[in-house]
C-alpha cells in the first residue's frame, strides 16, 4: 500500500479528508469507522470498476450493506437516474446517520451525490473516485448534480449539471489502483483537468502544478508508477481544496475569481459536449468529444480569447496547446455546427448572471474574470479551435 497522502479540505462546518493512495479501497471499512459507527450504508458502483475490487471493498464494510451498480454516461446523467437513486436509498432504508457510498467515476459521484443531498434532506456520502478526472476534480468541493435536455431553438441542448446542488462529502478516498483498469482515451481526459489546475495555479509554482514541469512528465498513461500517480492525485487535489475553501458556495463577485476559477475552460467545453454535431479525430475516428477533451479545447479557446482581450500574455495560448497535444488530447473540433449554435450554447451556461455571460481566461498570475467580451471576440476564439 503506498500512502495514504491526506490533503485536508477546510471549511465553515469544518471540512473534510481527500485520502489519496494504492490499495485503499481493500481496506474501505476501517477507514469508513474512522467517521462513526452506522447502522446501514448504500453502495452506488459503477460497473466500469471490476467487480473482483468492488466486491472487496464492499467485503471490507461491517455494517447492513445494499448495493446498485450503475453505467452513466452523459446522456443518462439525468433525473431519471438520480430518481433511480433516490429509490435506491428508500429501498435500503437508509435514515439521517446512515451513509451513502460510491465507488466510480465523477458522473456517478455526481448523480449519486446529488441523491445522498436529497434524501431525507441529506445523508453523509463518502466519494471513492475510481478516474483521473473524477479524482482530480468532481469528487473534490461538494458539487453534485444533473444534466438537463432542453429544446434552444434551433437545436437539442444538454446543459451540463443545470439541476444539483451544494452536498460536500464525509470523506474522499482515491485509491489510484483503481486506475490500472482506465482505458487510456478516459486517462487522458483527466489530464485535461490538471492542466486547467496548471494554469490556475500560475507561473510561479513548480512541482506538478507547472505547465513545464506537467508537460514533462507527459505522456502519462494508466500504468504510470503509482508513487507518481499519487503525488499527481495529491497535488491537483490540493489546489482545487485551496480554491474551495477560500469560497466554497461560489459566492466571489467581480474580477476576483474565487471558486469561480475552476470553470476555466469549461463554459467553452460544455457548449462543446452540448452540441450533438460537434465532433474530434480521436484514434483515427471521428466521435463526439468527451468531457476531459472538451475541456482541453476550451482551455486553448479561453487562452486565445483572453490573449485577444489583452488579459492573456502572448505566447501562453500556445503553450497551452502544445501542453494539451502532449497529453494526447485532441486540439481542434474536425467537425462543427455553425459557430452561432455554439456561441447560443454558450449562453445558457448556467453561471450567466443577468443575461451576461462570464468567463475565466488565463493570465500570467493565474486567471481573471471576463465580463461578455461580445459576439466578435468569442467567435474569434472558436475559429480558432475549428477543424484544421
């Protein structure tokens, strides 16, 4: 067992642990006594985890223990899932004091972590995230939710976790073995998320929260040492429980990004996932972009939109890309619908505050809040993410 590495997440109620080591979920139930004793706990598992390592964590586990295997994807992250799971945990009889547990990637942790929020007005939830994306990012800061189809004519929009809410997590306990099984396309996608945390972070931070440093390392894969893993894991996890502390609601307003800063990228890529035409040459097939490799293009789109506005330093943009290519990641859309589709996506971001869109760019101290630039400026930074 390597680890385990602890980052403490702190907050007004007094926060949490992000336990992050090799072997952790064989021995699941002693870390889950060092919260309390409970009377019944609900496994939600995801079915891309092998079940050999499920059912060992589940074996590990004293208490009365129910258990639903579940396969999200984007399309079924919705509320007929989450209504699923809200049965799920009628069914088990879980009450105030028990705990719900989930053991797989970061739509799981979202929907599942939505449900544990609602029932009974909430019960504790313990995030044991079995991706790279879902440990460096959506297990960590409380956020849940689900996706919503609705109809923004001309076309079908998904937009991305309209429905959810505030529900922080007892405990995250990432155990990186769980990452030997990942198919690489679903690693690399995680790699996304560390290189917006990269960026975050400043020029001026070293260790694997540099762009240099990350790109050195690069590329990383699924069978990548664990000791590296982890010190990856933790690192990533340590800044994104530094911004979360410093405004967990999301409450910052102005220029100052607070939580905000976390959505670098995304307002971009979640157009990007929501447009059903929009596709990337991924391994020689051209397929609709998943969220990690959205997210890597909408890093480069708000890098050169903010070098157009004068707030990006010229030559991060590029850097940037090259950083995004070397984790093997896709860089331009191959095939688009009409950039006016994507910049009406874009709008019905749910951080748009009365009626103004709001963006994160990049700059050499981290990044910066962007009021709407206009129509101008965000088709600019689209063209330049277009198929080449």
């Amino acid at each position: 067992m390597i680890g385990p590495a602890r980052v403490r997440v702190a907050l007004a109620n007094g926060g949490h642990d992000v336990l992050v080591g090799r072997g952790l979920l064989t021995g699941l139930g002693g870390l889950l006594t060092r919260l309390g004793q409970f009377r019944r706990i609900h496994l939600f598992e995801d079915v891309g985890v092998p079940k050999a390592l499920r059912d060992v964590a589940a074996s590990s586990i004293d208490a009365r223990l129910t258990r639903t295997e579940y396969g999200l994807d984007e399309a079924t992250k919705s509320m007929a899932s989450l209504e699923r799971m809200l049965q799920d945990l009628a069914s088990a009889g879980l009450e105030r004091g028990d705990l719900a547990v989930v053991v797989g990637g970061g739509i799981l942790g979202d929907v599942a972590g939505l449900a544990a929020g609602l029932h009974r007005r909430g019960v504790g939830v313990v995030q044991c995230p079995t991706t790279l994306l879902s440990m460096v990012d959506a297990s960590v800061g409380g956020k849940t939710g689900v996706n919503l189809a609705v109809l923004a004519d001309p076309t079908r929009v998904l937009l991305k976790n309209a429905v959810g809410m505030f529900h922080q997590p007892s405990l995250v306990v990432a155990d990186v073995e769980t990452l030997v099984s990942l198919p690489d396309r679903a690693f690399r996608c995680g790699l996304a998320e560390c290189i917006k945390h990269a960026v975050i972070a400043g020029t001026e931070t070293g260790g694997m929260l540099d762009l240099d440093a990350l790109s050195s390392c690069l590329p990383m894969g699924p069978t990548t040492d664990a000791e590296r893993l982890v010190s990856l894991v933790r690192e990533n996890i340590g800044l994104k429980a530094a911004v979360v502390a410093g405004d967990e609601q999301e409450l910052a307003q102005g220029a100052a990004p607070g939580r905000r800063a976390l959505n670098l990228g995304h307002t971009f890529a979640h157009a990007i996932e929501g447009c059903e035409g929009v596709r990337v040459e991924i391994e020689g097939r051209l397929v609709h972009p998943s969220h990690g490799e959205a997210v890597g293009i909408g890093l480069i789109a708000s890098a050169r939109l903010g070098e157009a506005v004068g707030l990006t330093p010229p030559g991060l943009a590029d850097k940037i890309q090259a950083v995004v290519a070397r984790a093997g990641l896709p860089v331009h859309l191959v095939e688009v619908p009409d950039i006016g589709d994507l910049m009406s996506a874009m709008r019905q971001d749910k951080k748009s505050s009365g009626g103004v869109l709001r963006l994160v760019v990049p700059t050499r101290e981290g990044v910066s809040m962007l009021d709407d630039p206009g129509d101008s400026a965000l088709a600019g930074a689209w063209r330049h993410v277009r198929g080449r």
